[in-house]
C-alpha cells in the first residue's frame, strides 16, 4: 500500500469513528435520552402510558429502594380495584440500589420531566440512614447516568462533584467507547456475550415499574436459609451503631417539601420484613428507627402506612425482597390503603 493510500484509509478510519460518535451522541442525547439511564427511563415511559391510558385518576407514584421495586406490583391492585374513577393509580418509580438520594434524584426528575402526581409515597427503611461502608449511597450513583440537568444534585448531595461532573463530560465526550455495552444491547444484541445481554435492572421491568423478584418455584434452587445467611452479616453490622447521616435526612426533608411544593400528599411507607430480619436489629437500632421516624412524621405532618408484617416470611425471599408472588399480595392491599391515604 502507498503511503497516499495509508494516508486516506487512515482518514476514512478517522471519519468513520467521528461519525459514529457524532451518532451515538445523538441517539443517547436527543434521540433516545432515556438510555442514559434505562432504568428510569423505562419507568417514565411506562408512567406516562399509564396515565394517557387512565385519565382523570390520581397518580400515586411510590419512590424506593429495590424492595419497593420488587414489592409493589400495581397490575395486582387494579385486578382487584372497585372500578371507579377514583380508584388510586399506583405506579412503581423505584430503583434498584436506591435510598434517600436516590429517592429525591428520581423526584426531582420527575417534576422535571412534567409529571405532576396526586401523591408521592416514600420508602423509609432505617438500613438506608446510614451513608458509609457498603451502604455509602453516593457510590451507588452512576456519573455516566446522570443527566446534565442532574449536575444541581450532584453539588448538593455528591462528594467530590467536580470529579463527578468531569466523569459526566467524558461520557459525552466519547459515547461509543462509555456506551458501548448499552449501544450493543439494544441495538445488536446478538453481538455480545449471553450474559451481558440483559440488564437484570431494566428488562425485566412490566409497564407498571414492578421488578419481578424471585418465584416460588427458583426459591427451591437455593433455599431460602442460605439466602438468609448471605445478607445476616452485611445488615447485622449495618444496623449496628446505626445513625442518621445527616445527608440521608436533608434528603428526606427535600423530597417531602419538593412533592408538597408541586401539590402532592405525602405519605412514607415501611415495606414488609420478615420475623428473622427484625430479629437482627438490636435495641438500639430498633429505637432509633423507630424515634427518627416519629420525629419526621411529627416535624413534617407525614403519615404512614405501617407494612412491615404485611407479608408472611416465606414470600420474602431473602428476609426483605419480595418473591413475586409475595408482591401480588402485597400491593392488593396497597391500592386502598393509597386511597385512604389520598382522602385525608
């Protein structure tokens, strides 16, 4: 080969990657913006359905964690709803991995993006209080799927945010390279490895937001003792000396005077447990738990709905996640539960 020919395969090389960038900018920027972050943009999509679908309803979102991703099915409640036009529309916007944080980022989206609930209901769960070791929330939060309009949140609540926000340049910067995995998903999944095929956050999603957990029937591959076993550990040390992290709590503070500032009622709502995963509170925990919740729910006129033994322990696959059946069961009740809630 010539040296001219070098020369323009060379350049040909050069302009197909800047194509290609300038391309996957797009789709990911203007195109399809929500595959920045799939998981919540999966929800949005299925919230605005939902609600083009079921007009003049009021919309009750519920905000948490992964237990509430995987224990509030709404297809359930409207199974078994009375069939008025009052009847509560229950929509999941929960993330995996999720806590105080992530709770007000998901809302501060939300009100963003134009959607405007009757009602919001937050997870409290006093595990996510803490913001340090393996529960440190802040680590939880992928740079690559904040949006640019998230860079408000991450110089209130991220440390280091000027690292956070040069890992958010980086990404635009060279999409095809941070992006490839996705890019390759959804567009030619065939090309990656079995395994990497599905995002176990995100496909799995109905188009209600419910994550369906474990079955029955996968509980009896590895019993429900041993699942115990893994997590006992991690949430015994977790909940001793637990505190409350004073991020955690400006958060929740936010979230509840966001909602109320764009018209909505605000309730917290505390998933169910099972009688193992309350025995490894000690006293201590339990109290505090128990003292900060009153003290929010006083401070701030938040009711609650109290479901911590809704669920019987063996619809609860780990001692806190939900098995899908279990999840069934548990939103039945919701529905009128959120329409009390709503006519207070």
């Amino acid at each position: 080969m010539t040296r001219r020919a070098a020369r323009a395969v060379a350049a040909w090389v050069v302009a197909g990657y800047l194509a290609a960038t300038v391309a996957a900018a797009l789709v990911i920027e203007v195109v399809r913006p929500e595959l920045r972050d799939e998981e919540y943009g999966r929800r949005l999509d299925g919230l605005l359905a939902r609600v083009k679908e079921n007009p003049g309803r009021p919309l009750v979102v519920v905000v948490g964690s992964s237990r509430a991703a995987m224990a509030i099915c709404p297809r359930a409640w409207e199974e078994v709803r009375p069939g008025t036009p009052t009847d509560p529309l229950v929509f999941n916007l929960s993330r995996v991995g999720g806590g105080p944080l992530m709770n007000l980022l998901t809302l501060r989206r939300l009100y963003a993006d134009g959607v405007r609930p009757a009602a919001v209901l937050l997870e409290y769960w006093p595990p996510l209080l803490r913001q340090d070791g393996p529960f440190r929330e802040a680590d939880r939060i992928d740079a690559d799927k904040l949006y640019l309009a998230d860079r408000p949140f991450v110089r209130d609540y991220l440390p280091d945010p000027d690292r956070v926000e040069r890992r958010m340049l980086e990404s635009r910067l060279n999409p095809v390279s941070e992006h490839r995995t996705l890019l390759l998903r959804r567009l030619v999944p065939g090309w990656l490895p079995r395994a990497t095929r599905i995002d176990p956050a995100v496909d799995p999603l109905d188009g209600w937001g419910w994550l369906p957990g474990l079955d029955r029937p996968a509980l009896a591959l590895q019993s429900r003792d041993t699942r115990l076993s893994h997590h006992e550990g991690t949430y015994r040390a977790q909940l001793r000396g637990l505190r409350v992290d004073p991020d955690a709590d400006h958060a929740i503070r936010e979230a509840v005077a966001l909602a109320r500032g764009h018209g909505a009622a605000v309730g917290f709502v505390w998933l169910p447990e099972s009688t193992e995963f309350r025995g490894w509170y000690p006293p201590e925990a339990e109290r505090l738990g128990q003292a900060y919740l009153a003290l929010l729910r006083d401070g701030l006129r938040v009711p609650l709905i109290d479901a911590r033994t809704w669920l019987d322990d063996e619809d609860l696959a780990d001692g806190f996640h939900a098995t899908r059946q279990g999840a069934e069961v548990f939103t039945r009740p919701l529905g009128p539960a959120a329409a009390e809630f709503l006519a207070r």
